[in-house]
C-alpha cells in the first residue's frame, strides 16, 4: 500500500513538472524568453525561484550534516544567508543589476560583465569560468538527492543519480528560464511545507524545544575529541577563537557560503527577470521567510539529530554514518519520522535538487551558448545561440554527473563553498565595481577577474588543507600536503585570501590605466539614478 501511495505521488508530481515545462515551452518564444523569461516574472515566482535556487540538497544534506558535526554555530550561516543572500542582495544589487541589465540588453551574467566593461575578453572568460567550475556544485546537489533516495528508498546510488538527471534536462532543455523558474515556485512551496513540518515534529519527538536543547548542551562530554582538540567547544556553543575549527567554520562555511552567494551567476540572472523595482521590493519579503524557513530547519535537525541517534542507538550521529556526514540528514529522516512523511520529504528533496540543478544547467548552457560560443561567432543568430545552449546544458550534465559518480564521501557541503568562493573571487569585486564606481576600468575588471581565479585555483591546490590533500597536486609536485603547514594557513579559506586580492588589483590597475568611454558609462548608468521604482 505504502508502494502505491509513494508511486501516485510521483506520478502526480512529474505530470506537475512535464505540465508546467510545457507551459513554459510554449511561451518561450525568443532569446530573450529562454534567457530571462522575457523580463517580466511575478514577484512571487521570482523569489520563490531565488529561493530554491539557493537553498538545495547542499543546504539540506550538506550543511545539515554538517551541523549534526559542528553544532548549532552554523545557524549563523542562516542569518547570513537572509541579510546578505537576500536583504543586500535584492536591495541593494539587485535594483542596479537590473536597470543595468536591462540598459545594455544583457541576457546572461558575463554578458552584463562583458558589455559593461565593453569587452568581449571578459564575455568570454567570465562564461568559461562558469562553465568549467559549475559542473562540481551541479555534482553534490545531485548527490545530496540521490544519498537520501539511497538510504531511504534502497535505490542504487547510481541510478539515482540517473533518474533525476534525465527529468530535470527535459524541462530545462525545452522551456529554459522559465521552465525552471515555474517549476521553482512549484518545488519551493513543496519546500517550505516539508520543512516547516520537520522541525516541528523533531522537537515534538524531542520533548519540546528547551529539553531538547538542553539534552544537546548537556552532550558535550560526547563531542568528538577531535573537534575538541582543534578547537571545538560543543554542540550549542561556539568554537575558540582563532583555532583550526574555528577558521574552518567561519572561514569556509560562513563566509565561504554566506558572502560568496552575492556574485552566484544563477542568482543574479535573477534581478533581470523582472520588468521593475516593485517586483524586487514585493520579492524581498517572500525570499527572506523562504531562507528562513529552510537552512535553518535543515541546521537545527541536522544538530539535534545526535540527541536522538545517542538515545536510540549510543551513538552520535557521525559515528552512526561511518564518518560520511552526507548521510546524517537522510538517516535520520528515514530512522525517525513516519513513514509516509519519509515519502513527502524524499519529494521535498527532488524539488530543491531539481530547482537548484536546473538553475545550474540553464547557467552553464547560456554560458556555452551565449558567453563562449556567441562571443566567438559574433553574427550567430538568435536561433542558433539557443540551440548551442541546448547542447551546453547538454554537455553540464554530463560533467556534474561524471563528477558525481567520482567524488569521495562528506563532499557536498564542501563543494558547495568552493563553488561559492571561487565564483566569489574571480567576479565579486569586479560585480560590485561594475554597479557603483563608474571609474573601473576594462584592464582593471580584467585584472581582477584573473587575479581572484589564479589566486584561488592556487590556494585550493597548494594551500588548503581539505581540498590540498584531496586533490594531491602539492603533494606531487612538492613532497608536502600543504605549502604553508603552520596554522592558521591550512585553515583560512580560498575567499578570505582571493577576493582581497581581486579587489587590489580590480582597484590599483584601474586607476593606472585608460578611463572607461564616457558613451559606455553614459549607457550602463543611463537608468540607475532614474526617480521611482518602476525605472
């Protein structure tokens, strides 16, 4: 019976997908329709697509693991993720990319980058950097979802990883932004339900919020000794400053994730779905409760998951997984919720899988379509960009699921944050240059996109220890895990040391260089200081 209900409910809920691709399909007409969904999105969906863009099964089976290992320290990550990733980022970029991006007819990000610094250069690379590094966040979203059909469903972890590839290409390949914008607002709102049900029953089933708080404080003496030797102090407390746990948390998970979503290309595309500034205003409050809601269940659960797993099984939630922390949330799920809720979250899962990944594949075949392929074929037609961006998203796939079907275990929220911050250091400066200071100039957001993506590449590889030992390149080029041993070097995060550096460069070499043409600034700024809202 159980089986039957699991399959109507599925059957349900692709025929809601292929519906609403198909809606999507036939009203994307042009372009402009398949890039940004013809700039006129409804402030509902727009937020709500934001939303389940930015919060996936990284957040929820990645970040979830994650704070069933560090503790409720990472709900400073949600608070983050509301006043930058949403606040800041609506209010006071997202108002200026979209009156710039509309002004200069950009239809991609590095195509924004590219006209407002008029250079096909920085098009093109912008587009090849996105390109090649997308395909490892595509992968660990697909992960997260599949780990969780995995241990819930018993479904091979490779098949998995199949299925939900081949539904969420259909819709993205045919109805583009907006196929993945509706089918957003659609798997957001099965989102928020689920979510919103899973900490109140986890605290239910835990005895209410203070004695289930309380039953985490009072762990401590269970905290991992060696989180406890590099600086952990436990569950609902925050790590000693300065110490290898403490760089690690708010280097790489705070700030990695909290700042770095600010130059997220599939976020920013975003802001130029929208016809006004109403629709980002009425957007703002919509985005805030869904980030609300959802990371900082996914925090919660994923921390008190140890006082359950301790009571039923004697064990902290790390150890009952085998030390792969991607299957905390999962096992949990599965070991204590009913069954029919393991169903709904399982499809709650899917939808921030497929809401995220489509976003990235649409990011990644605009990319090849639009940025690298339309920069170096600059007479193609509109029909054949749109085509070549088929390909491309065709092409991402493929990547995120060869990467997908490689990557060791406990990898999803790490990957999440080195996406974050490598796209952080290559464009966040130069982003933020492109929409306030009208002195930047080409060579300087050229400089600056270089710096912050050789910086970065360099630290990950030669200095950071998580991902210098992973990869092995310092060991074999230079016998050491790690170029620079002494802490708190092997701690301090990519973003921390690249955007600065990014930022020195984007600055200095713009002041030393050729002023940008007037007729180009005359045309990015033509809109900015425009009076009302609806500029």
């Amino acid at each position: 019976m159980d089986v039957m209900i699991l399959a109507i409910v599925f059957i349900v809920y692709i025929f809601a997908l292929v519906f609403v691709g198909y809606y999507a399909y036939q009203k994307t007409n042009s372009s402009e329709d398949f890039m940004i969904a013809g700039k006129d999105t409804h402030p509902f969906i727009m937020a709500m697509s934001y939303g389940a863009t930015f919060i996936s099964t990284a957040a929820i089976v990645g970040f979830g693991g994650v704070a069933s290992e560090y503790g409720m320290s990472v709900l400073w990550l949600a608070f983050l993720n509301i006043i930058i990733g949403v606040f800041i980022a609506f209010v006071f970029l997202g108002k200026r990319t979209r009156r710039m991006g509309h002004s200069l007819g950009s239809l991609t990000f590095p195509e924004f980058l590219g006209k407002r610094f008029d250079s096909k250069f920085i098009h093109y690379c912008s587009g090849l950097i996105i390109f090649c590094a997308m395909p490892l966040y595509a992968a660990v979203v697909l992960i997260g979802a599949a780990r969780f059909l995995e241990s819930s469903l018993l479904i091979d972890f490779g098949v998995a990883l199949l299925i939900l590839s081949i539904i969420i290409t259909f819709y993205v390949l045919f109805g583009g932004i907006r196929g993945v914008m509706y089918t957003d607002a659609l798997q957001g709102t099965i989102m928020v339900v689920a979510m919103i049900f899973l900490l109140v029953f986890v605290y239910w089933l835990l005895g209410g919020v203070n004695s289930a708080n309380t039953a985490l404080t009072n762990m401590v003496n269970l905290y991992p000794a060696e989180a406890l030797a590099t600086g952990g102090t436990g569950w609902t407390a925050f790590p000693e400053f300065g110490t290898p746990f403490w760089w690690s948390l708010v280097s790489s998970t705070l700030i990695g994730v909290g700042i770095g979503v600010l130059a997220q290309p599939s976020l920013i595309v975003r802001f130029m779905t929208v016809k006004s500034d109403k629709e980002l205003n009425r957007s703002v409050l919509i985005g805030g409760i869904f980030i609300a809601i959802m990371p900082t269940t996914a925090y919660i659960v994923g921390s008190l998951s140890n006082v359950y797993f301790y009571d039923k099984l004697g064990k902290i939630a790390v150890d009952v997984v085998g030390g792969n922390i991607d299957k905390v949330i999962p096992t949990f799920i599965t070991m204590a919720l009913p069954e029919w809720f393991v169903y709904i979250f399982l499809l709650s899962l899917i939808a921030a899988a497929m809401s995220t990944i489509s976003s990235q594949l649409h990011t990644q075949g605009t990319a090849f379509g639009v940025d690298i392929y339309g920069t170096i074929r600059e007479k193609s037609k509109q029909l054949d960009q749109v085509s070549i961006s088929r390909v491309g998203i065709l092409i991402a796939i493929l990547l995120a699921l060869i990467m997908a079907y490689s990557l060791p275990g406990s990898v999803v929220a790490l990957g999440t944050s080195l996406f974050f911050e490598i796209c952080a250091a290559a464009f966040l400066p130069v982003f933020l240059g492109a929409l306030y200071w009208k002195g930047i100039t080409r060579m300087g957001a050229i400089a600056g996109i270089l710096s912050g993506t050789v910086v970065s590449l360099f630290w990950l590889m030669f200095v950071f220890k998580k991902t210098a030992v992973g990869l092995g390149i310092c060991k074999f080029v230079f016998g050491v895990e790690t170029l620079l041993p002494a802490a708190p070097w092997p701690f301090i995060d990519v973003m921390l040391i690249a955007v600065p550096v990014s930022a020195i460069f984007t600055i200095v070499v713009s002041l030393l260089t050729k002023p940008p043409a007037q007729d180009v600034i005359d045309k990015s700024f033509e809109t900015i200081d425009t009076k009302g809202s609806d500029a």
